[in-house]
C-alpha cells in the first residue's frame, strides 16, 4: 500500500511540475506579446502617426525575445539540462585554467 502512496506522490510532483513549467510558459509569451498587441492595437485603431518607429520597434524586438526567454525558462527548470551544463561548464573552465598554465609556462622560458 505504501508503495502505491509514493508512486501516486511522485506522479503527482511531477505532473505539478509540468503544469508549473507550462503555466510560466504561457506566462512568459504573454507578459512578451502583450506590449506588441497593444502597440498595434493603437496604431489600427486610434492614430498610428502617434507612433515612433522607436516605440514601434521596441515591443516587435521584446515580443520576439519570447522565444529566447521560454528556452532559458526551460533550462532553468530542468535538473537534468541544467546539471550537463554545469558541468559542461565546469570541465571548461578546468581545461581553460590548464591552457593557461601552458601559456604561461611557455612565455616563461
């Protein structure tokens, strides 16, 4: 019986999770469209000569970052991808350092 408790708990941490991850997603392309919309609702509607080409790009360029910001969401939120680039980081930084002990070596003589 207890088995079948901690099966179900994991399911349910796990499905959490993704409906977590998904809810941020969602949140993430709307906090990042929404500036965009509006910008464009107003130039339709209302009056578009209002409009700098400034104040009309600014919004294009954060609703387009969307894309960048819900991968980097992703990442973060994954242990598995988050813990590979840690130490894909890490084994970078040590042969690095070991390059340049080389160089120094090398310029010492």
């Amino acid at each position: 019986m207890t088995k079948i408790i901690i099966i179900y708990i994991g399911i349910y941490n796990l499905q959490f999770h993704k409906i977590k991850i998904n809810f941020f997603s969602i949140g993430i392309f709307l906090i990042s469209w929404t500036p965009y919309a509006l910008v464009s609702m107003y130039s339709a509607f209302i009056d578009s000569n209002d409009i700098t080409p400034l104040v009309a790009t600014l919004p294009a360029m954060f609703a387009k970052s969307s894309t960048v910001l819900s991968s980097i969401f992703y990442i973060l939120s994954n242990k598995k991808i988050l813990e590979k680039i840690i130490a894909d980081s890490e084994s970078i930084s040590l042969s690095l350092n070991n390059n340049a002990k080389n160089i120094n070596e090398m310029t010492s003589l």
